[in-house]
C-alpha cells in the first residue's frame, strides 16, 4: 500500500516536472517562430536588402580651407565645391566594362582608365581610386543618372581653393600642392595625410597651419553598388582659419596693372609709420587656379623653364644692384661722417679721373657745380664719386647695414633673399684678391657688387620718410577663426633705427623733394600735382660688354640692359606710403619705374584722403 502511494508521488512528480520542461521548450519554440515570422515576414524585405547589399564604410570629409581677405574685408581667396569621380573596385563586379561606360560619358581615354585600376593594389579594393577630378555640372548630372549602371563608381564632394583675384597676388598669396612622401614623413604636417593638399609658396605656405582646420567624418551604409543609402553618424570638420592680409586689395590690382605693361619687375608699398605692406606685386604672375585645378607637363614645363622666371616673387626674392637709389646711403654716410656739409660743392665736368682711369657721370658734358642737395636732385655720379672715396669702402658698409641692406627684413614669406653690401674682407675671402680704389668709387653710385632686393628698398626709403624709424614689414594684419574670434594681432616691430641725425635725413629729404619737384631733377617727369611726392630714380648696370659701349640702350640685347628704380614716399609732409619700382631692363628710372609709382601714390592719397 505504501510503496503504491510513493510510487504515485513520484510519478506525479516526474509527469510536472516534463510538462515544465516541455512548456519551456514550446515557449522556446514560439518566441524563435515569433522572431523569425517578425524577421521574415513583417522585416523580411528590408531585412533581405541589409542582408544582401549593405554594410558599413567610414568616409573623410575634409575641412574648409580658410579664406583670405585684404585688410578692409575684400575677399582675395575662398573655396568652392569640387565634384571627383571615383572607384571603388570591391563594389565593382566588373571594373572593365564600368571603365567603358565612364570613358564614354566623360568623353576620356578608355585605355587611360583601365590602365589606372591596372595600376592600383588589389590589397586596397576599399580605397577610391580617381578617375577624374572637378567634374563639371554637366558631367555631374550624366553620372547622377546613370549611377545604376556604374557599380563602385562614386562622386565625392570637397572643397577646391579658388583664387578670387585670378592671377593677381599669386606671389604673395601663393599656391597649394599635393603633399610629398618627404613632407609627410619629416613631421612637419603631422594632422596630414597622402594625398593633402598643403600651402607650397607665399601666404598659403605661411600660414598653412592656420587654414587647415579639423578634418571630419561619417559612417555611412552602403549598397552593393557602393551607393550610399543611410547615414550612421557624422563628425562635421572644422574650418580653417582666416587671414587678413595687409595689403589694400584695390591698391594691389593698381600696381599689377601697372607692372603688367612692362617685361619683368616687381613693386611694393608700404605704410613708414607702421610697417605694414600695403601692395606686393611680381612680374611675370602665374595662374594660381591653373595650378591647383591642374597643368599638364608641357605647361608646367613652361613655366619652370620660362627666363623671366614667372614662379620667383622678385620682391623678396629678386637681388639688383640698386643703382643711384644708393646715394642715398653715400649721402648718409659722408653727411654723418663729416666729410661733406649741405653747402659743400664739387664740379662735375661729365667724368672723374683716379689715376689712370676714367669714371663717367651719366650726364655727358657734366653737372657743373653741384651741392649735396643738387646732386641728390640731379643725380650727379661724379659728386657721389668724390663723396664715395672719401668715406671708404667699409664705412659705406656699415652705413649700408645701418640701412637694412645686406639682411633680411624678416617678412613672414619664405625664401627671401639677403642682397649683399660688399666690403674689403669680403672680397678678399670670396675671390682672394684685394679691394681696388676704383671699386669704391663704383660703389657708391649703387653699382659693383652692390645687391638689394625691392623690399629692402622700400624699407629704407619708408625709413627715411618717417624720421629714421626702421619698422619690420608686416604682410599678416590678423588672424582669426571661423566665427570671427580674434586669434592673432601682428603687431609693428621697431627693428633699428637708420645710422642718421634728424638733421642728416631733413638734408637727404630735400635733395628726394627737389629730385621731383625741381625741372632739373631726375623725376620731375612724374611729379604729382601739389609737389606731394619726393622721390629718388635709379639706373643700374646688369653687365656692360666692351661692343656696347657706346651704344644706346635700345641697340643693346634685352637681358643686357640697365635695369630701371624708383623709390619714393608722399605726401612729403607726413608721409603715409612709400614705393619702391624695379623694372627689369627698363633703362630708365624716370620714364619705366617713376610713373608707376606715381600713379600708387596718388592712388592710395585718393582713397586715403
């Protein structure tokens, strides 16, 4: 009876515990249909797609570049979209016969794009591969529409750098270029990566730093074709950051416009009380759009290979003898070395003999005679001679430091040149041979070994418009972000002070008056109205060969003729801008460089009343 009754309980016990078992298995089995019926059936289709076609890709967007603007707010360089066609091989079942259609629609080489999918590693079918870069909107709109039978082929949107100005500034602005393995791996440009394009020359090399901003990203879902059907997350880049030059934009095309009617030259002007570049202009310009939209070799062969050297900013980078705009130095140096007063006089019969040898003035049959202040107005070789000797070669070196010569100026733009004052050491050590009398008498009058670049000029004549004051030469005015926030001020730097006495500017300002005031002087051609301009014309040596002397200019070989300087400032009294004007193998200081800086001049007193 007993054992009936365990026996009972124990099956009771067994039969609850399967039917648990069993009610878990079945509940089990219906949440699993539930999920496939809900997978399957109400998810089915959109599920099958993910499925099928889809998966996720990581994409780069790249920052804005940031713009540049002149100093009132003028726009100078600022970025528009550029559409590039691109493949992506995995996505591409047939990559051959996609090539083909590419080719067709935008009208390219077939061969040229198999051969660049031939050329790629296979390891890498995620990576885009080019096919044709800043498609036009037509061409957009043809790949748009037949993007169902383009599998893998995809059109990506960044921004392009565009030059507002065309060729105008191209050498204070500069260019952009993709970056090189050796830039990349030197750390110079550690948030960039192959393929970047980087700030290769001028403001956009200088400032490179401050326009690349932060790049971004996004996950993206992609079909089988490699079309882009969702958007997982996105990180927006940041912006580059903003530069305003110091140059006044309308001031600048005034210059170029003018240059551009010579061969070669270059022209700046500056603010003497503050330092600031108001125009920088180089000539022969390039094309700075052509050059990041991109040039084919033989252009770009032409370029580099051009002898008016279109890719040099002959402002800073240019060195010329600086020709008779160094009297103004010889003038300096024999007024503080006492060696000449303002009433002092020499006579200038056309030449002047030491020993042996003849050394001409310009002006055949002579100046007669001549004060310091005449001489400045006439520029008198054979005053400038006398004065020359007197001083000595290396106190005319230290006077021509003294000026900035022979140094850079520290312009925040690369590759600037430091010219060369020459003194009797030097020479030794260069050509191991020592100074000769003459050579100093050569000297003087800017000539010889004497080299200056265009902004050291206009550095000393800012300098002795404003009293003496030495000011470095400011480009950057400010930077700031891209909501506008201040970031950096460039503030005026006092770099020296010229070697000179009030008294001894006051006379040297008065000969540069009268140079152009005066119907004597060398730059009474261009005088402004109101005697509002002072001024000093320059004509220097590029090489005189023995069967051309005697020649006139027009009868010599182009690339042997005299280059052509003026260096001027106005108003005369209180001066707000200074110019210096080279003109390669223009001859005449007065006639090629002198109306260029007249008309800067009296561009910039009408726009600055």
């Amino acid at each position: 009876m007993a054992n009936d009754l365990f026996g009972t309980v124990e099956t009771d016990w067994y039969r609850t515990r399967l039917n648990r078992v069993l009610a878990c298995i079945l509940a089990g089995f219906f949440i699993l249909a539930s999920g496939l019926y809900y997978l399957q059936i109400i998810r089915g289709e959109e599920l099958r797609r993910v499925a099928e076609n889809n998966y996720v890709r990581l994409e780069n967007i790249f920052p804005p570049r940031g713009l540049i603007y002149d100093r009132n707010g003028k726009l100078l360089v600022d970025n528009r979209p550029c559409f590039d066609v691109s493949i992506i091989l995995e996505d591409a079942p047939d990559p051959e016969n996609v090539m083909r259609r590419v080719a067709l629609l935008l009208s390219m080489p077939e061969t040229a794009l198999l051969e660049k999918i031939k050329e790629i590693n296979r390891s890498k079918p995620f990576k885009p591969i080019l096919l044709k870069s800043d498609i036009s909107r037509d061409e957009l709109a043809v790949i748009k529409t037949r993007r169902f039978d383009l599998p893998g082929v995809v059109v990506s949107v960044e921004p392009r750098r565009h030059y507002v100005m065309g060729d105008y500034a191209s050498h204070l602005i500069g260019y952009l270029g993709e970056i090189s393995e050796r830039e990349l791996r030197n750390g110079s440009y550690p948030d960039n990566r192959g393929g970047d394009f980087i700030g290769k020359f001028g403001i956009e090399k200088t400032c490179d730093s401050y326009f690349w901003g932060k790049r971004g990203g996004r996950q993206v879902v992609v079909d089988a074709l490699g079309r882009t059907t969702d958007t997982l997350s996105t990180v927006d880049p940041k912006p580059g950051k903003t530069v305003y030059l110091s140059i006044d934009g309308r001031l600048q095309k005034v210059a170029e416009d003018m240059l551009r009617k010579k061969t070669a030259g270059a022209v700046l002007a500056m603010n003497p009380n503050n330092g600031h570049i108001l125009a920088m202009a180089s000539h022969p310009c390039f094309d700075q759009n052509a050059l990041v939209e991109g040039m084919s070799y033989a252009e770009w062969e032409a370029v580099v290979k051009d002898p008016l050297h279109p890719l040099e900013n002959k402002g800073i980078q240019g060195q010329y003898p600086p020709g008779s705009i160094y009297k103004i130095v010889t003038a300096m140096a024999a007024l503080e070395e006492g060696v000449v007063t303002e009433e002092t006089t020499s006579y200038c019969p056309g030449f002047y003999t030491m020993g042996k040898s003849r050394f001409r003035c310009w002006k055949r049959h002579g100046h007669g005679l001549m004060t310091l202040r005449e001489a400045m107005a006439e520029s008198c070789d054979v005053f400038f001679y006398k004065a020359g000797e007197m001083v000595g070669v290396d106190r005319l070196a230290y006077y021509a430091r003294g000026c900035g010569l022979g140094a850079r100026t520290g312009i925040r733009l690369g590759n600037e040149a430091a010219g060369l004052v020459p003194t009797k050491d030097w020479k030794q050590r260069r050509f191991h041979s020592s100074w000769q009398k003459g050579e100093t008498l050569i000297i003087s009058i800017g000539q010889g070994y004497n080299l200056v670049t265009p902004v050291q000029a206009v550095s000393l004549i800012a300098a002795v418009a404003n009293g003496g004051v030495r000011y470095a030469p400011v480009i950057i005015k400010e930077i700031r972000d891209s909501d506008g926030r201040l970031i950096e001020t460039t503030k005026s730097k006092i770099v020296g002070r010229l070697p000179a006495s009030e008294e001894t500017l006051a006379i040297i300002r008065r000969g540069l008056e009268d140079a152009v005031n005066t119907k004597s002087g060398t730059g009474w051609a261009v005088r402004l109205s109101g005697g509002v301009m002072a001024g000093k014309t320059g004509t220097a040596q590029v090489v005189r060969q023995e069967g051309d002397r005697g020649k006139k200019q027009e009868d010599i070989p182009f690339r042997f003729r005299d280059h052509a300087w003026f260096c001027a400032y106005g108003p005369t009294q209180a001066p707000r801008i200074a110019v210096a004007v080279l003109v390669e193998h223009g001859e005449h200081g007065s006639s090629a460089a002198g109306p260029i800086a007249a008309e800067i001049i009296k561009t910039y007193l009408e726009l600055y009343p």
